[in-house]
C-alpha cells in the first residue's frame, strides 16, 4: 500500500471506492441541501463525513481519517442533532423562497462558482505526485505530532486557547443568570389575579392517546383547537399537531352511521360549518 | 485514476454547500452546509499533502477541524440564543430592515 | 491767502454736519445758523475775488494741497483745490444766490417742524457745490458732483411723507447716476490715457492724445453733463423734481446744481476743442433739449413744472453755446450767471405765489394777483422780461450772444443750431407769457380746497421778499455789466480762451430777428390768454399739447421700456435663481438621494443576499484569477 | 524670543470663547460682558500689530514658526502682510460691534431651564469664529491655513442655524426649518468647496513638498519647484473653487441669500463682512501666489464670472421682497467686484479690491445692523410691512440712509474710494469690462434708494407707528462705524499706505506690470 501511494497512478481498487464512495458523498452532499428536516440532513451529512474520513485514510492521512470519524461524525455531528432536537426535530423548513431571486441568483453562482473552480483544477499542472509514502515512513502520526510540538506549536497553542474560548463562550451564550430573586407560587398567583388573565390553571391539552399528548391542542367547547393548551415550547417550535380535522371527520362518520341506522333525511343532519370555518 | 479526481470532488462538495448556505433559511442547516464546505477544503488539503508529499496539509486540514470545532460550538450557542428569544431559528428572521 | 478756500467749503459742511447731528436743540437757532455759516462762505468768496482782482489776468489762478487722498501705486488722487477765474465766477454765484435763498427760506420754511434739517441739507448742497466746482482734478470733482446729487435727492424728497417726492427724489437721483456712470468712465479713460486726471496736465497734454479717445471721452462728459443738468436724454427727472419745496428748486433746480454740467463741459473745453465729433453732439443735445424744454414748457398748467420746462429749455442753451468750442464758452457761462439770477428770481417769485396761495401750483387756479402780491409781482415781472430777452435786461445780452455764436458756427450747422436758437427765444417768450398772464393778470380762479380753505392771497414777509429784490436787481443790470466793454470776456479768457466767431450774418440782423420773435411769441401767448378769460380746467388740447404736457411722452417710454422691462427682468431673474441655479444644485442633491434610495434596496437586510453577494465576489475572483493566468 | 503677539491675537478670543461658555447658565450678562471685553481686548491686540508693522519693511512680518507635524513638513507658521493687517484689523473691529448688536439676540425666549444657556453659547460662537478668522489670516503655512479655513464652518453652522429672527411671516415653526434649511445649505457648499481644496491642498504637498506659503513661492520663482502647467492649473481649480464658493462667486452663491436672510442680523454681518473676507483674501494671497500663471490662465472666465456676480447680484437684489435677502444680494454684487480687483492684476485693482474687503465689511455691517434694529421693532423682514420709519424714528431712517448710500458707494463714504480703485484697475487692462460693471453703481444706485423708499418714506404705516428710535446701545454700534465710513472715505491713506507694499509684492509675484498711459501727461 506504502508503495502504491507514491505511485503516479493509483490503483484499480482505490479508484474503484473512489467512485462509488465519492457517488455517495455527493448525493449525501446534496440531501443535505435538499432534505426538508433538518434531522435528515444532519444524518446525510454524517453520511458524507464518513465517506471522507475513508478517503482520508486512502490518502494516507490515517490520523486525521480517525480524528474525522471520532470527533466530527462522533462528537460535532451529535452536537448538531442535539440542537436540532432542542430546537424542534420535526420542524419541517420550508423550501419556498421568500426572497426575490434570491435561488436563482445563487444557483447561478453555484454553477460558476463550481465550474470556474473544476476549470481551474483542470487547468493546473498537477501531474507530479510525490506520494505520501516517504513524508508517511516514520509513521503518520509521528510525524504529525513531530510538526504540531515543532514548528506549528504556537499554532497550537492558540488553537487550544481559541477552543477554550469557545467553550467558555457557548456557556455564556446559552446560559442565563437568573438577576432577580425566583417569584415564589405565592406571588405568581397573586399576579395572576391581578392580572385578571387566566385566573385558573391554563386548560390541559387534548387526550388522544394516540398520539403523544401533550403536542395536541385541547379542543373547546365549539370544537375549535385551542393553542394555550400547549406547552410554549411545542408552540414556538411549531409541533403542535391539530387533531380537530380527524375529530371532525371522525364525528361525521359517526352521525352518519347515526343517520344511515336512524334513516334520517339528509338536510336534518347537524352541521358543523362554523367549526369547520374555525379550524381552517 | 489520477489522485487529481479527489480534487475535483472536493471542488464540488464545496461548491454544493455554498449553494446551500445561500438557500437554505434554517440557521441549522445553514450552519452544516459549512461544514460541509469546511471539509470539502479538508480534503483538498488532505490530497494536496499526498501530491506534495509531505504532512503540512494534513497540519492544516487538522487546525481546520479544531477550529470548526469551536466554530460549531459558539455557532451552535448562538442558534440555541437566537431560537429562545424570536422562537425560530430562520436566518430571514434576523433581518429588521425595512425596505 | 490761497489758505482761504478750503474754509469756503468748510464753514457750510460745518453747519451741515452740526445741523444735521444737532438734534432737537438746535431747532430754535438751526435756520440762522445755516444761515450765517452760507453768508460766511459768500464773505469768503468776495474777499477771495478782490484778491484775486488784485492780481495780473495771468496770475489769478491758485491752488491749496490739503493732502494725499487717495495713493495707489500710479494712481494719485490729491485733495486740492484750484481757484480759477472761472471757479471764482461759480463761487460767488453760488455763495451769493445760495445765501439768499438761505434767507428766503427762513421765511418760506418757517411753520415746517424739519426746519433744522432742511437747512442742514442746504449747508450740504453748499459745500458739495461748493467742491465740484473748487476741484483741481475730475476725481475731486467726482465727490462733489455726487455730493450734490446727495443733497438734491435729500431735498426734493425732502417732503418724504408724500410717496410723489419720495419718487422723484429716488428718480432724480438714479438719472444722474447714469450721468455719473458717463463720468466715471470718463475718468478711467483719461487715467489710461494721460495716467492722471488733474485739470492741468489732461488739458495741456489733451492734444498730443488720439482723437478717437478725445471722442470717447467727451461724449462720457456729455453723458455725465446731461445727468446733472438734465439734457435729452436723461432729463426727465427735473420736472419731477419740481416736488421738493420751492427754494430747493430755485437754487439746485434752476441756479447751480443743473448748470454743473454746463460747467464741466467748459473746464473740459480742451478736450472738446480737440475733439470736433464731441463738440458735434454737445451742440446738437444743447438745440435739442432747448426747443425740448420750451414745448413742455407751454404745456404745463403747473407753475413750477413750467418753470422746470424753461430751465432745461435755457441750460440747452448754455450746452449749446458751450459745444460751439471757444467762440460760446464764455457765453454760456455768461447765460449761466444771468440765468442764474433771474430764473432764481421766478422761482422764488412762484414760491412766493404759493406760499401766499395755500401751496396751489395750478396756474388756472391763478389769476389776477399782482394787486394782491405787488412786490412778488414786480421782482416776478423783471425776471420775466429778462428771460424772454427784453432789451437792455440781463437776458437779452447773454442769450443774443449766444445765438450770435450759433450762427457764428458756420455752414449748415450753423443756420440750423442759430435757428433753432431763435425759435427758442419765441417759444419762451411764448410761454413765460403765459406763465405771466395766468398768475398776475385777468380774474380770479381760485376756489376753496377740500376743506374749505379759501385761499387768502398776500405778500410774503420782508425775509422772503428782500432776496427777490436782490435777484430782481441782479437780473436787471447783471447782463448790461458784464457786457460793457466785453468785461465777462476778459475776466474769464485766460481760463477758457476765447475766439470770435465769423458770423454769416450781422450782430444786428440777429437782434432785429430775436426781437421780431420775442414780439412774435409774446403776442400769441398774449392773444390765447390775455384776450380770452383762462379756463379753470385745463382743455383737452392738441396731439402736441398733451404729448408736452407728458413731457413728450419720455417718462412714458421709461416707464414702459425702463421701469417695467426692468420689473420683468428682476423677476425673471429672482425665479431663474431660486429654480435654476439653485435647482442644479439641488437637482444633484435629490439625485444622489434618489441613486442612493435605489442601492439602498440591495442592503435589504436578509444575511443570504449579502452571502450571494459574497460568493458570486469570490467567483468574480477566481475568475479573474484564471484570466490573469490566462494572460 | 519675541511675544508671539499673532498667536495672542487670535488665542485671546479662543481663551475667551471657553471662558464665555463656561459661565453659568444664570449669569448671562456676565456672558455678555465679558465676550464684549475680551473682544475689545484683542481689538487693541490687532491695533498693536498694526502699528507693529512696518509698511516698507519685510513681506511678512512678526513671524512665528514651530514645528507641528514633522513627517509632513507642517509647520505651525504665521505672519502677516499688509493685506492681512487690514482684515485682522476689521476683524477685530468688527467682532465687539457685532457682540453689542447682538446683546438680546440670544436672551432665552423663557427663562427656568438651568441647563438651557443660549446666550453664552453665542457669544462664546462668535469669538470662536473671530479666533478662527483671524488665524486663518494671519496663517502663512497652507495647511494651518486650510484647518482654520475649514473649521470656522461648526461654530457658523450653529450661529446660523440655532439663533435666527424671532419673527417669522409663518411662524417660529417654519422659521426653524428654514433656519435649518439655510445652515445645511450653508455647511454643505462650503464643505464641498473645502474638500475640494483639501485634494488641491494635499496635491500641493505632493508637488512642493512642504506647505510654507514663503518657501513654496521662494522656490516656483526660483525655479527649483517646477509644475507642470496642467497640474498648477488643477490645483489652482481646486483652490480657486472653495474661495469661490467662500467668496461667494456666481454661480456658487446661492447659499449666501439663505444664510443671511434666516440668521440674525449680527450673524449675517459675521458671515458677509468676516467669514466672506476669507475667500477673497485667499484668492489674494494663495491663488495667486502659488498659481500665478495658472491664475493668468483662467484671469478671462473668472472676469467673466466676476461681472455676471456684479449685475446678477444687483438685478436679484432690486427683485427682492425680504430686506435682509437683499442685503445678502448686494453682498454678492460686492464680491464680485472684489474679485475683479483681485483678477484684474493691476495695482489699482488689488489695492482697490484689499480696501474694498475692509470698506464692504464696515458699510455692509452698517446697514445689516440698522437693518437688524429695523426688524426688531417690526418683527419682519419684509419691504412690504414698513413705510414712513422716517417719521416716527429719524435717527435710525438717517442712519439707514448712510448705511444704504455706503452700499451703493457714495463719494466721500469710504466704499467710493475702494469701487473707484477696483473700476480703474479693471478699466485699464480690460476697458470693456470695466464699463459693464460700472453699470453695477447705477443698479446699486437703485436697489438702495427702492429699499430705502419703501421702508422709510411715504405715509406712516400704522404697524409701524410706535417704533421707539434707536437706543443708546444702537446708537454706540452704528455711530463709530458711520464716522469710519467717512473717515476712510476721505483719508483712506492709512490703509492705502499699509497695504501697497503688499499688493506690489503680490503684482511681482504674479509677473505683472500695470499697463502705462498712452501719453506722457505734462506736468
């Protein structure tokens, strides 16, 4: 293998997972691009990194193909789907452009973009490989650590304090320091009352067990959904899923079936045009 | 196969995730789409150490890492912030200007 | 003794400027004040004049350097004065008149509250008149020719509460600075010319410049002459200025103020002489204004506008006989003195007729009144006899002379400037009958005013009275004086020089004629307004009688093509700057605003427009990386 | 070392300017006074450096130079010429006339706020003005020169656009706009004109090296700084534009009118008889110094420009309905005379145009005051509301007479002289010139006597019936700048004397002679 990768020319196999795994990066590069969810895309970018990390350790960069497996797919991706489930796994992005020109406009700069810098590539003198092979012969990562503790120490060191700046930073970012003493439930449910809003306890959220609970709205009294019965978390992600419509349909074949069995003329059966008018 | 061809893979991963930061309006996706572009550079580098035979750019793809890692990091916090205050996490939504 | 001239200036602009800066306290004693500081001048010019008597013709003219005025590198203006023969002539004339009409208007002025400041103002015209006419150079002469513009435009708006007096001071004034204009020009070309503008070395050295700058520059002093002492065309403010009170127009309208021009023409005289075209022009504005003056004069019912008529009519005279070159200057000067009396004498003679008469001025509201006023009555009479040229009176010498001259002037232009002459001695004796017969003879026309006011005609008080005898003496023998034995002549030939002229006709055919005219005029004035009862109201009259009495039509033509082309240019021109030149620049502004409105647009404020902008910069880059590699 | 009596002249207003703004909000006249005394106080600095100066000796006199930025070769340096002795002087002179005019201008309309203080605020503006003009007079290096140039346009700013008239023919709400309107207008000229000259000024450093006027000027005659005639032509432009729009020259005028007519009156004066000087003292002594073939060059248009100003001005002034915009338009008639003399490269004409500077600031501050304490009383500024203000108040229609009759140059009040020499000047280089713009006398014959017509003779209006006559304050600005008028009307010797030097150096700089007569008058 040492010797195959000085060589000019790779070999048949390494060009053969070349252009299948690299057939997989770019349609994972492009699901996440594509994928409604951001759940999804995250996983196809995961996809992707991986099928980067092979090529690394094809390219003779074993430690960074494992550094790209361990701490990117491993560690940063899951950062990213922790997120994404903080911030709502099933919030579907819409696709729909809200800016004028704005898709087309960066297509058209894709496609040149991409194409100048193919042309470029293409246009370079990149005929002499050296090959890893000699850079590789005390072993990969030595001569990786041999680099970084030399020459690229200060580097280094600067990336180290820049990595705990961000650390320190994300903490600061995420995390509220509470300024005024907690109200206690006394002083909450005075304000309530003073505030004349919602005096009781806010109404529970609707009871369908099969779905999960706590994401459907409570229907009133008039079949209407009502959104304060949600939590305001699901709210501001948008995952309140409206049962009503399935209630409603569920009622009419009900009183058809009433109907049917009763043989009641048509036009006696009860509407529910307002409540339909009210859930669109 | 020349080891070029990594080359123009890492030019077209790049470039698909340019496109998608331009496109896409959720913070979060935005924000995978330079990773995505981060390690498309990776790989160039990564494939430029082969070609010059010697580790420097593989140095470099692995600060490239660290720092994208604190990137996302901080990135990740904003994201987390911007969503608790205007409860969405569109980049469109950043915008108060009035046309 | 020479030290005495800057005094004969100073003693009336000190009462100026203590009358003027005065205040109320010296309301009680202002007028003798002014008074006595205008006797003190004239005192001055007689002791002055018998010194200078006293001396060789050759010798007679001084000069007194105050200071350096104006020092500029090549360009010196001195405060100097020069008294000459004929400087001497203008000073005592214009001491002694002035000192009478200062006089007269102690009485004429004495129920007016403003009294203090009208004598101010009178002190002011003496002491500028005083300086045009003792200036040794044309710059000097310059301050004292506005200086006098100055206090006329003060004293004929000095009723300022009546807009028409404000009117016609404002146009007095704005019709002599064209005149003004003229002489300025005149002095800048006479200091590119000669490099200085003194009277000596410009006079003496006049001969040796072109004659085309002569030209230019006579014609500028024409201008400047018609200004002040109102010649077509830039006459038309002295009938208007007719709107300041009566001593005002007896001494600046009719004495001095208006013959400066005649003046400044004769002190030019060398630069005329050198310059036949000017001298052309000169004559012909003199015949023009002269037959000009006297038509409106015919017309007009108003005794003081009347008056005005006959003074341009005379002055046109004197122009006239001063652009005849060395054969007239003495003799428009000689016309300027006499004239001088008598018409100060008929001014002041109507002022009286109006103080008397509730300040009416419309002759057919006159009538009959030498019973009531004798003594304004006789004095008035002399004056009149003397204008039209009655034999043996001032008149008769000095204007036949000048007529004489005229004709002396040879060739066609002689017989049309000469005829031109004689018919104006017919038209003024024409209409100074009239003016005579309407105010002193016939019956009565005055009515009660508006309020009810009849008139209580009277004669005026010794202190009005005692000038117009003086003026009345004056007018009578002055002429024959300066005639006998050709004394004006001598006394003033070594200043202007002198020639006689070779006239086609005889002195004598020349007198017979003007007394067949005079005889002629008087007659027909005398048969349309003597033999027939005055009409109260002015009739209709003919194309020519209205045309005159509108001063044929020339404030017309200012008005229509001066006054309202200016109004429409100023306009114009108000609107043309705010929409213009203000509009381009405010034009670029909203432009730029308008441009930056529009990129405004691009920062729409969403990140991925500004990210496209970002990459499609980058793919511009990378483009032209490739390119430069290409290249 | 000397007492560096140029830098005491202008510190001691700026001292004073700190001083006036830091009294406290209670004690306005305390304000007052004191700006009245330190303005006096630097009065006496400027008659010190006029007696100072020697007329016959060097060019530039009681010099001082320090070293500021050495990297740029910025060199604080001062001194003064005759020409700039005479606009110190009026300056200085000015400044305590336009203080005690301006006594009530900023009184507070209510009194209460202790934080409000618009009365030290502007004294303190006006002396800070007078510290700038100054220097930028005295300033002998260019840069020095364009900082003081430049920076006299904030306090200005805010005299003009946070005092204005009180009366307004619609209301203090309209009048603050336009105030506004008219101090932006006023900024934004000016500050383009001075960027301009700032890319012309750095241009110069480029060429030169150096910005010391002296060694600039030693070096062109010399030979040893040589450039290209394109590029002295460009930087004579790019100065020539800001003391244009300074000056101000048509087409560039337009801001003046508006500056003029919404501040009050003192203000206007400041900008016409103080600020103005500037420009046209700068044409004087920078454009033509550094420039002078390039001023040659462009001599014909800016004649041209210069005679346009002279009856375009006239005309516009006869056209207005506002007094104060019609002062502003005879102003712009006055400059362009001004500009005249200075372009005409004759003797006459730059002596006649440095008299003219001193003259116009006097007789234009004469009449804009008179003018002022006419508004006052009234409470407007339009011809149209007043009539017969001779009747009820003699002193001030006399005063506003002498005033008016100095704007349209009467022989024996001090402009004549000035208008004559310019006329003259012009007149022997270039006759026909010269004979349009003595036209220029007869309109101003005109705009003088119709304004003076419609607001001080004909029947007594009724609004006007009551109109005090001036006070004793009044009275003690107008009199001493009435009896200058007369004074240098017929003595001008003095100036004249302190100033030929000047303009002999300035001709010979320039490499021109004044044409001689065409014939030797005998003696």
């Amino acid at each position: 293998m040492t010797t195959q990768l000085a060589a000019y020319t790779t070999s048949t196999g390494e060009a053969f997972q070349f252009w299948v795994l690299a057939t997989v990066a770019v349609i994972g590069a492009l699901c996440t691009v594509f994928m409604k969810k951001a759940v999804h895309s995250a996983l196809c970018l995961a996809g992707t990194m991986i099928v980067l990390a092979v090529f690394y350790l094809a390219n003779g960069a074993y430690f960074l193909g494992i550094v790209q497996i361990v701490v990117y797919t491993g560690a940063i991706m899951m950062l990213f789907l922790f997120v994404v489930m903080l911030v709502g796994v099933t919030a579907a992005d819409s696709l729909r452009e809200t800016i004028k020109g704005q898709r087309w406009l960066a297509l058209l700069c894709g496609v040149g973009f991409g194409v100048l810098l193919l042309g470029g590539i293409a246009n370079a003198s990149l005929k002499d490989f050296d090959g890893i092979g000699k850079a590789n012969a005390g072993g990969n990562v030595e001569g990786l650590a041999a680099l970084i503790f030399t020459r690229y120490v200060f580097a280094f060191e600067i990336t180290g304090a820049l990595l705990i700046t961000a650390a320190v930073g994300a903490m600061v970012l995420t995390h509220r320091e509470r300024t005024e003493r907690a109200r206690t439930q006394r002083e909450l449910s005075e304000q309530r009352v003073r505030e004349g809003k919602h005096v009781p306890p806010l109404p529970a959220p609707g009871v369908y067990a099969r779905h999960n609970a706590v994401d459907i709205a409570g229907l009133l009294p008039d079949g209407t959904p009502s959104e304060l019965t949600v939590n305001k978390t699901l709210r501001d992600r948008g995952q309140i899923r409206d049962v009503s419509d399935e209630a409603l349909s569920d009622l009419k074949a009900l009183e058809q079936r009433a109907a049917e069995r009763l043989e009641r003329a048509e036009d006696e059966r009860p509407t529910h045009k307002r409540t339909e008018e009210a859930s669109k | 196969m020349n080891p070029v061809n990594y080359l123009y893979l890492a030019a077209l991963l790049f470039t698909i995730g340019a496109t998608g930061v331009l496109i896409r309006r959720n913070a979060i996706v935005v924000f995978m789409c330079i990773e995505l572009m981060l390690n498309a550079c990776n790989l160039a580098f990564v494939t430029f150490s082969r070609m010059h035979g010697n580790l420097d750019g593989q140095i470099i793809a692995f600060f490239t890492m660290v720092v994208a890692a604190a990137e996302v990091v901080v990135g990740l916090a904003i994201i987390v912030s911007l969503f608790r205050t205007r409860h969405s996490a569109s980049v469109d939504d950043a915008s108060l200007m009035k046309l | 003794m020479e030290n005495l001239i800057a005094l004969l200036i100073a003693a009336p602009l000190l009462g100026a400027a203590v009358l003027l800066c005065g205040g109320r306290r010296l309301d009680a004693v202002g007028h003798w004040l002014g008074t006595l500081l205008a006797g003190l001048s004239f005192v001055l010019g007689v002791v002055l004049f018998t010194d200078m008597l006293g001396k060789a013709a050759g010798q007679r003219a001084v000069t007194q350097h105050l200071f350096s005025w104006i020092p500029v590198a090549g360009f010196q203006a001195d405060v100097t004065f020069r008294l000459d023969q004929l400087s001497m002539t203008f000073v005592l004339l214009i001491t002694g008149v002035g000192s009478l009409i200062h006089l007269y208007s102690v009485g004429y002025m004495e129920h007016d509250e403003r009294r203090r400041r009208f004598f101010g103002y009178l002190n002011l015209f003496l002491a500028a008149m005083l300086l045009l006419v003792l200036a040794d150079n044309y710059l000097l002469l310059y301050v004292g020719w506005e200086g006098v513009g100055l206090a006329s435009y003060l004293l004929i708006g000095f009723w300022q509460h009546k807009p028409s007096a404000a009117t016609a001071a404002k146009k007095a004034f704005l019709v002599n600075r064209v005149g003004d204009m003229g002489l300025s020009i005149a002095i800048m070309l006479m200091f590119t010319t000669f490099g200085t503008f003194a009277f000596v070395p410009v006079l003496h050295s006049a001969d040796s410049a072109g004659e085309g700058k002569l030209t230019a520059i006579g014609l500028m002093l024409l201008l400047a002459a018609c200004g002040k002492s109102a010649q077509v065309p830039l006459q038309s403010w002295l009938g208007d200025a007719m709107e300041g009170p009566t001593p005002v127009s007896a001494l600046i309208h009719a004495a001095t103020m208006v013959t400066a021009g005649v003046y400044l023409i004769v002190r030019s005289g060398a630069i005329f002489n050198a310059a036949p075209d000017a001298q052309l022009v000169v004559t012909v504005v003199g015949a023009v204004t002269l037959l000009f003056g006297a038509i409106v004069g015919c017309a007009k019912d108003d005794i003081k506008k009347a008056l005005a008529g006959s003074t341009m009519s005379q002055i046109g005279y004197m122009v006239l006989a001063a652009g005849l070159g060395p054969i007239g200057y003495i003799f428009a000067i000689m016309h300027l003195v006499t004239h001088g009396f008598f018409k100060a004498g008929l001014f002041l003679g109507a002022g009286s007729v109006m103080h008397g008469m509730n300040d009416e001025v419309d002759m057919r509201r006159y009538g009959g009144l030498r019973t009531y006023m004798p003594v304004t009555f006789v004095t008035f009479g002399l004056g009149y006899l003397a204008i039209i040229g009655f034999p043996g009176l001032s008149g008769f010498f000095s204007k036949d002379k000048i007529i004489e001259a005229a004709f002396a002037k040879g060739g066609a232009e002689g017989w049309i400037l000469g005829g031109a002459a004689l018919l104006g001695a017919a038209i003024t004796a024409y209409y100074m009958t009239r003016v005579m017969i309407m105010t002193f003879f016939g019956e009565k026309r005055w009515q009660p005013d508006e309020q009810g006011n009849e008139p209580h005609p009277h004669e005026s008080p010794g202190v009005m009275t005692i000038p117009m005898i003086v003026l009345a003496v004056g007018s009578v023998f002055a002429g024959g004086f300066f005639s006998i034995g050709d004394r004006f002549v001598h006394w003033l030939e070594p200043v202007t020089g002198h020639a006689e002229g070779n006239s086609p006709v005889s002195a004598m055919t020349v007198t017979v004629a003007t007394l067949v005219l005079l005889v002629v005029g008087a007659g027909i004035a005398y048969a349309q307004y003597g033999r027939r009862p005055v009409l109260a109201v002015a009739p209709r009259g003919s194309l020519l009688t209205r045309a005159a009495r509108r001063d044929l039509l020339q404030d017309d033509f200012n008005h229509v093509v001066l006054v309202r082309g200016g109004e429409h240019l100023t306009r114009s021109l108000v609107y043309v700057d705010h929409t213009l030149v203000d509009g381009v620049v405010n034009g670029t502004a909203a432009s730029v605003g308008g441009l930056s409105g529009r990129l405004r647009r691009l920062q729409n404020g969403f990140a991925r427009s500004y990210a496209v902008s970002m990459f499609g910069g980058a793919a511009v880059l990378v483009a032209l990386t490739l390119l430069m590699r290409a290249v | 070392m000397s007492f560096p009596l140029l830098t005491a002249t202008a510190a001691l207003p700026a001292v004073g300017a700190l001083a006036t703004a830091a009294v406290p909000a209670a004690r306005r006249t305390t304000a007052k006074w004191l700006a009245l005394t330190v303005s006096l106080a630097t009065f006496v600095l400027a008659a010190v450096i006029a007696v100072r100066f020697e007329p016959g000796g060097a060019r530039y006199q009681l010099t001082e130079s320090h070293a500021w930025i050495k990297d740029f070769g910025v060199r604080y340096e001062l001194g003064v010429d005759g020409i700039a002795v005479a606009l110190v002087a009026l300056t200085a002179l000015l400044i305590p006339f336009v203080i005690l005019a301006g006594w009530h201008d900023a009184d507070p309309m209510e009194t209460g706020s202790r934080r409000w203080r618009p009365t030290q605020g502007f004294f303190a503006l006006i002396l800070a003005v007078e510290a700038m003009v100054i220097l930028s007079f005295e300033a002998t290096d260019v840069f020095v020169f364009y900082i003081f140039f430049e920076a006299m346009l904030i306090p200005m700013y805010f005299l003009i656009g946070g005092f204005g008239d009180r009366a307004h023919e619609h209301g203090e709400k309209a009048a603050s706009t336009q105030r506004s309107y008219a101090a932006v207008k006023f900024l934004l000229y000016n500050l383009a004109g001075g960027l301009i000259m700032l890319a012309a000024v750095i241009g110069l450093y480029v060429q030169a090296g150096n910005f010391s006027l002296p060694e600039i000027v030693q070096a062109r005659a010399s030979g040893s700084l040589h450039m290209a005639t394109s590029t002295e032509r460009w930087l004579f432009l790019g100065f020539f534009f800001a003391f244009a729009v300074k000056a101000p020259l048509w087409p560039l005028h337009t801001w003046l009118p508006n500056a003029m007519g919404e501040a009050t009156a003192p203000v206007a004066v400041l900008i016409t008889a103080v600020v103005d000087k500037v420009g046209t003292f700068a044409m004087l002594r920078f454009c033509l110094q550094l420039f002078p073939e390039a001023s040659k060059w462009a001599t014909p248009v800016i004649l041209v420009l210069a005679l346009i100003s002279i009856i375009y001005g006239a005309l516009l002034a006869v056209g207005q309905r506002d007094i104060k915009r019609l002062v502003a338009y005879a102003s712009i008639s006055h400059f362009g005379f001004i500009i005249l003399g200075i372009f005409a490269m004759t003797s006459q004409g730059q002596s006649g145009a440095t008299l003219y500077m001193v003259n116009h600031g006097i007789s234009t501050a004469a009449l804009m005051l008179v003018a002022g304490f006419l508004i006052s009383r009234r409470g407007s500024r339009l011809i149209a509301d007043y009539g017969g203000v001779q009747k009820v108040a003699p002193v001030l229609a006399g005063t506003f007479l002498i005033g008016s009759l100095a704007t349209l140059s009467l022989p024996g009040l001090a402009p004549f002289v000035s208008e004559f020499l310019v006329l003259v000047g012009t007149f022997t280089r270039h006759p026909a010139i010269g004979i349009i713009a003595t036209l220029g006398i007869v309109l101003a014959a005109l705009y003088t006597l119709v304004l003076y017509q419609r607001t001080m003779t004909g029947p007594v209006k009724a609004e006007v019936a009551e109109m005090p006559d001036l006070r004793v304050r009044e009275l003690l600005v107008v009199a001493p700048l009435i009896a200058l008028l007369i004074f240098l009307g017929v003595y001008p010797k003095p100036v004249a004397d302190i100033v030929n030097p000047a303009v002999r150096q300035t001709m010979s700089d320039v490499h021109q002679t004044d044409p001689q007569p065409k014939v030797e008058a005998a003696k």
